[in-house]
C-alpha cells in the first residue's frame, strides 16, 4: 500500500468536491505537485490536477466531520451496519436469490440463486424492476468476465446508508414482494433494435432489456451507444 484516497462525500457526509488523499512517505506526495515556470507569467505550483480549486466544499467538509465528530461518525456506522445485515439476512432467505460473498461493508449484491429449480430463480434484473415498482429504487448491474476469465453474475446492487435503516422493514418487503412476482419468469434477454428505438423514444420504464443488451454488447460497440443516449436525452431540438 503505498497511497489510500477517500471521497468524502460518500460515508464521509460532505458534499461532493472534497477527497483526502494519504501517501506513504514524503517522496510520494511530493509526485503529487505539478510545477512550471516556463511561461511570461509567475511560477506554477499546483498540488492538484484542476488547479485552483473552490474552497467552499472543503470548508463543508471540515464543518461536518468537526460536527459529526468520532462519536457522531460512530453511530452513523452503527446505523448502516445494522441496515446492512438485515437486508443481507433477507437476501439469504429469499428463494431464488442468494447474496454474493460475505460483505462486510455497506454494500449488497443479490444474484440468482443457480441452485435452485430454473422455475424458482429470480433474474436480478427483473427484481430491480419489480421493487421500483414497490417504491426503492435498486442498482441493476450487468455480468462481466475479468481479465483472468472470472465470470461475475448480474446482480441488483443496493448501497447502504444510515437513513436505509428507517425504512429497512420497507425495504425487505419490497425485496420479498418483487421476488414473488419474477420467481420463475426467463431471463431477461437482449433486444438487438433496442438501440435504435431508445435513440428515438427514450429509455423505457422497465430496464431489464436494457441492461441485458448492454451486457451483451461489446464494449466498442456498448460505449458509442450510451453517449449517444445521453445526447439523446439532453438534446434540446427533442424538448
């Protein structure tokens, strides 16, 4: 480990534009600072890749860790863990589903349970669909194979956080209901036209054909589509 970079705007609190980054050693951080006085004007020393940088976010940042506090902090960890073991709990027990690896942080992914009969498994993907219908909005993530060959399945991401811990009991009924209502049904599979068609209508409601033709498709071909799309939607000649 020769450097850590947090965001603090994660379980830091703060708003976004405020990261630490720890080096080991003097020599490190010193590799950090861009310097140049080959130009008419004063010389260049600047610790950063943007330069100049807005001082506000670093000032709420401070703020809120010296208001939160280590006590503060503490019980905010306290209140995602709890989320956190409740929603891996029920993602063991739900049929048809199962919880990939043994997170120890806050972060859960459900996976179809490939164990059980092919009527019984739920398709991560229809799940996030059929829990926003329930009211939470899940993070559907495609499958990837790794460079050594490892296969990660699709899975429906959630990511926790201390306020998931009110409404933890909601949730898990989301989960158990949206479950109920895919267990069995196929796979989601990738639609060949669907490019062309979100290009001229928009992203439909339901994703689960979305997501299936993007895992599907090459990345050289996947990247040009979906900044295609995002031009799409922000395109104001389609207002």
């Amino acid at each position: 480990m020769t450097s850590l970079s947090a965001d603090l705007h994660k379980y830091g609190y703060a708003p976004k534009g405020a990261s630490v980054v720890l080096y080991r050693g003097q020599e490190r951080h010193l590799a950090q600072y861009f310097v140049t006085s080959a130009w008419p004007g004063y010389p260049v020393v600047n610790p950063t890749v943007l330069g100049s940088r807005a001082a506000g976010p670093l000032a709420a940042a401070w703020a809120i860790t010296r208001a939160l506090g280590t006590a503060g902090l503490a019980r905010l960890v306290a209140r995602t863990r709890r989320a956190t073991r409740a929603l891996v709990e029920a993602g063991e027990q739900i049929e048809g589903l199962g919880v990939v690896g043994r997170p120890d942080g806050p972060l859960v992914a459900l996976a179809t349970d490939d164990a059980v009969p092919a009527d019984r498994r739920v398709d991560p993907f229809l799940l996030v669909d059929a829990v926003r219908r329930h009211g939470f909005l899940l993070q559907a993530q495609p499958a990837l194979t790794q460079d050594d060959g490892t296969r990660l399945p699709r899975t429906a991401h959630l990511t926790v956080t201390p306020v998931t811990e009110r409404v933890a009991d909601e949730l898990v009924e989301a989960l158990r209901a949206g479950a109920d209502e895919v267990r069995g049904l196929p796979l989601a599979a990738p639609d060949p036209a669907l490019a062309q068609r979100v290009l001229a209508e928009g992203l439909p409601d339901d994703l689960a054909v979305v997501m299936a033709t993007l895992e599907a498709l090459p990345p050289e071909v996947k990247h040009p589509v979906l900044a295609q799309v995002l031009q799409a939607a922000i395109d104001p000649s389609r207002a």
